[in-house]
C-alpha cells in the first residue's frame, strides 16, 4: 500500500510531506524566546487549567518565558513576549511547492479519492 506522499506506508518508511512540513517547522523555529507574562481570571479552577495547558509549551520555548499565575482577582493578562528568529517566505513557498508537486498530493487533490484502483487505471 502506498501512502499519500509517497513512501510506503509499511516497514517504517517515512513520509516525504510529513518530513518537508518537519523540516519547515525547524527552519522557521525562533532561535531566541524571551518574555514574562501575568495573568488571572475570575475562577481560580480556570487559571489552574490555563497554567496546565501552559506548562505543555515549555519545550517550545525552552522555559524562557516567565508565567506569573495570579489566583485572586478579576481577569487579568499582562506582559511582553520578544521572539527573534528566522522566517524567510521563499521557505514557505520552497516547501509548499515541493508538496503541491508531488505526484500523490496532485492525484488527491484533482480525485479526491486516496485509494488507487487496482488496475492503475482511473475511473
């Protein structure tokens, strides 16, 4: 069986647009996250939850960026968040064009159907 973009689906084989998209991501990464942010709402239970759910981001940012909760109080968000990097469109559009070109993304695109028929014909 041979997977939509164009490596086989078994015995470990990759994906070639998962890999682009991959590659695309750790290009336009930012190299240096810097920042402190303080915010709070109305219902601790919420600020809790939003904490929780902050606490999943720290390998993006490498935990350079300060999370003050505040339990009491109304709503409240304030801070600064400075993020440099590099972010060049001719990536963007390098990638989207190597995927937009593949001969699997352009049949499922144009049918709409992923399965092939049995005797490389369409129908």
């Amino acid at each position: 069986m041979e997977s939509v973009c164009g490596a086989s689906a078994g015995a470990g084989g990759h994906l070639s647009c998962l890999g682009d998209i991959k590659k695309l991501l750790r290009h336009i990464s930012p190299t240096r996250t810097r920042g402190q942010r303080h915010f709070g709402c109305e219902d601790p239970a919420v600020t809790g939850s939003i904490l929780a759910a902050l606490g999943m981001s720290i390998p993006l940012h490498k935990n350079c960026i300060q999370i003050t909760p505040l339990f009491e109080g109304g709503n409240h968000l304030e801070g600064y968040v400075k993020v440099k990097g590099r972010f060049y469109g001719v990536m963007l559009l390098k990638t989207a064009l190597e995927i937009y070109l593949n001969k699997n993304i352009k049949y499922v695109i144009t049918d709409g159907d992923i399965r092939r028929p049995r005797n490389g014909k369409r129908k």
